[in-house]
C-alpha cells in the first residue's frame, strides 16, 4: 500500500537533506571538484543515484564499517551491494592480493592460483570445469555465447524484473499486456528485445513450460531467488520444475549465484541441492578485486569444443571468439579468489553472518509492527530486505508494484544521517562476517525512529 501522508514525507525529506548539507561539508568539496571532468561528479553513471543533494566521499573501509572524507565512521549494510560481502579489506585477501601484485599483476600466462581457485569453485558449486572474467557481467555474456554455440539456438529465457548485470538480453522484461519489452531506462539497446529474450514471472511453471515448448531457447539464466527487485523466495517445487522443463526441451539451466552466495558457502545450489548445467559467480569472490567466474559440466565445454574444433584447426581462432578480456584470469584476480575463498568466506563465517541477518530483520519486524507499517521483510541467508507492501511477493511485477521512490530516498537518507549505509536502489541489508550485533542495533534504533516518523 504506498504510503500516503506525502507532505509530510516530503518535509521529513528536506529536514534530513538539512541535517546532510551540515555534516558533510568536505564531501561537497570533493564533489564540486569532481563535477568538473565527470558528469554529475561521479566515476559511473548510477552513483548519482544515492540519496542527498551530493555523493558520500569515502576516506577507508575495513571490516563492515567505512570512514568517509568527513570523518564520519558508517555501519556499511550495502558492502558495495555484495562486492565486499566478505567485508572490507580483510586480512588475508589484502595479503594474497598485495604479494601477487608486486610479483606482477597481469601476464596472458596462467598461475598456479587459477588452479586452486577453480577447485575451490568446484568444491562449493560441484561443477568441475571453471573460466574466470572480471565480473559477474562478464561471466553472464560469455555463458550466454556457450550456450548458443552449444545448443545452435539463438533466444535467451529471463525472468521478468531480472537483474544479471549489464547483459544486453536481460534488460528485457514484460508489459501489462505480457509483451517482452525493454527495461525503462535501457541505454542504447542494440535490437528490439523481444529478437533476443523470452520473459517469464518467476514462480510461474505453466509460463515457463509454455515458453519452452518451442525449443527456441539456448538457456534459461534465473537468480536461484530474486535478488535485484527485493528479495523474492521460490516456492516449493520451482526449482524442480524449472530443471524438468530444461531436460524436457534441451535448454541449458544457468543459475546466477552473484548475489545468493549470501545463503551458504556454494549458494542456493549445494543448499537447496539445485542441478544447474551452469554457475555464474563474480563480486565478492576475489575479497575486493575484479573477479568472475563460470563453472560448467564437462559436456557443455566438449560441446563448444567440438563445434569449434578447437583440438585441430580452431585453435587458430581460440582467441577472438567474443569470450574472454586481457586482464580475464589474471593472476591478482586468482590470488584474490584463492585466498577469499580458502581463508575468508569459509563455511565456518556464515552461522554469523545468517544470525546477524536474523537479528536485523527481527529488528525491523519489530518496528513495523509496533507501527502498524503496511510493510514486510524477508530474509535470504546473510541478506534481508524490507518493502513497502503488506505479504512477500511472489514476482517480479509484484515487488515492483510495492515500490516508492521518494520513501525510500527518505529512509535511505535518514539511515546515512545516522551512520549507516543501505544498498541504493533497494532495501537491502547484508551481513559481512565482521558485523557485529552492534552495527545491527545501531539500525534497528534508526529504523524504528525512522518509522515512528512516517506512521507515528
Ligand atoms: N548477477 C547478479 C545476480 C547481480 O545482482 C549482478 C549485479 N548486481 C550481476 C550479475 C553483475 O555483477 P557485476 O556488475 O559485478 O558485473
């Protein structure tokens, strides 16, 4: 239900842009200097999109907590929206990625890290055969190539309100009428979208079945959970009938595990026992730096192989298929990965990170139920997430429906005027394995203040 009392949002908004414009008169600084050689004064585009009249310079980062320019310490909830989930700048990923940094960062040749790296991945996610990119993005568009190449198939299946990363077949999505459109807001898109991708609600099998019956499509690319449009959960039996639907019809199944590694050490996949064809990490793996990544079944590596004949005279054009990048693999991403995922985001981090998420989202429970808030939140592992509806949605287009802007830029504002920062664009919190009970409380004191002031 949106919430209705808009003048009164609107003057709870300018007396928080107030409190911002008094504390952080050096953030102003540096951005008035940065508008001058970058539009809106930030390095890409959508950090323009925080809330307050400037962005928050940062100073440094350690752990779950940040420092900005005027010297303002932050509980960090957003973690660079799961590219510092381990935390900012921990130990032994810093000491990994500085030695291979000064033994050289980048030489087109592998390390013996790579290796390492590949078999933890395989380790966790139980696929044996791994590639390595600088992004989740990245590792998105080239299993896109895979399984094209593989199954001779042109189309890609999303699922309505996805998010994948700047992949141009995911910038789909569906209209009132059930029409693949694109995205508001998509830059430049190279062809009509609905030439490229077929869109489904998630949770909804008879759809999916339907828009697999063609065989038209190479892969299915789903979040195991919805992620990027607040947090929308399965429902029992989805996930079997997603990969039913997938042998049925001979579509790859890609699962997206960039943001729900949050529920356990190899995802949603090893725990909820899913069977995907491929899995696509990226973000926090490296413990800071640029690093992606994919794991396949053999199969599919033989098949593009084949296809290619890379074992005979395709070896000559190895290196200008439409996959890969100069600084893919390097070997500061692998020392990164190795050492992150050995040392870092082990199993033994995650009870700690879940029973934080647990104590947040009762804390934010808890005021919405004092102030009768029409509001849920629903939590995934280490991550949770409020939104301005009254039950957990069940799509995309429901989640979507629940949003409010101008509410959200007030509670996101509110939140920073208080040393915390959430995850822009949504109301999402994550727990690193160095945040403590405290930085939750912390929260939750100024969210239930923050709701006293809409619903009190
Ligand atoms: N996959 C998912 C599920 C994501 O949420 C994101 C980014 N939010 C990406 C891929 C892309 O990650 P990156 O921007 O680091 O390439």
């Amino acid at each position: 239900m949106a919430y209705e009392d808009r003048a009164r949002l609107a003057a709870l908004w300018d007396a928080e842009v107030e409190l911002f414009r008094a504390m952080r008169p050096e953030s102003e600084r540096a951005w008035r200097d940065a508008l001058e050689h970058m539009p809106d004064g930030v390095p890409m585009l959508w950090m323009a999109k925080w809330p307050g009249p400037w962005p928050v310079f940062v100073e440094r980062a350690a752990g779950a907590h940040f420092r900005c320019v005027d010297g303002l310490d932050h509980v960090d909830l957003c973690l660079g929206d799961t590219g510092a989930m381990v935390g900012h700048a921990p130990a032994a990923s810093v000491a990994a990625i500085s030695a291979q940094l000064a033994r050289g960062a980048t030489h087109m040749l592998p390390t013996r890290d790579a290796a390492l790296a590949a078999g933890l991945l395989a380790e966790r996610f139980g696929l044996p055969s791994w590639q390595f990119t600088l992004s989740a993005t990245d590792a998105n568009r080239h299993v896109l190539r895979y399984a094209r190449q593989a199954t001779g198939r042109h189309k890609v299946l999303v699922i309505d309100r996805c998010y994948h990363g700047t992949v141009d077949e995911a910038y789909a999505e569906l209209d009132a009428s059930g029409r693949v459109v694109s995205r508001r807001g998509n830059i430049g898109a190279p062809v009509p979208l609905d030439e490229t991708t077929v869109v489904v609600p998630f949770n909804d099998v008879p759809a999916l079945d339907a828009a697999l019956a063609s065989r038209e499509v190479a892969a299915v690319l789903i979040e195991p959970a919805m992620t990027n449009i607040g947090i929308v959960l399965p429902d029992a039996g989805w996930h079997d009938a997603v990969r039913a639907a997938c042998d049925r019809t001979g579509t790859l199944l890609v699962i997206d595990e960039t943001h729900t590694l949050c529920a356990g050490p190899g995802g949603m996949t090893a725990r909820d026992g899913l069977r995907p064809d491929v899995v696509v990490v990226g973000k926090t793996i490296g413990g800071g730096i640029p690093a992606g990544a994919w794991g396949m079944r053999p199969e599919l590596v033989e098949r593009v192989r084949a296809s290619l004949d890379w074992d005979g005279e395709g070896l000559e054009d190895i290196d200008v298929g439409g996959v890969g990048g100069t600084l893919a693999g390097n070997a500061v991403s692998m020392a990164g990965i190795r050492a992150t995922l050995s040392e870092v985001l082990t199993p033994e981090v995650y009870p700690g990170m879940i029973a934080r998420a647990q104590e947040w989202t009762a804390g934010v429970q808890a005021a919405i139920d004092e102030f009768h808030a029409p509001w849920q939140v629903t939590r995934l592992g280490a991550r949770a997430e409020y939104s301005f509806r009254a039950t957990p949605p069940r799509d995309g287009a429901e989640a979507a429906a629940a949003d409010d802007f101008a509410l959200q830029q007030y509670l996101h504002l509110h939140a920073l005027n208080r040393g915390i920062l959430m995850t822009p664009f949504h109301n999402m919190a994550l727990m690193s394995p160095a945040t403590s009970s405290q930085d939750v409380e912390q929260h939750t004191v100024a969210f239930r203040e923050a709701v006293a002031s809409l619903y009190a």
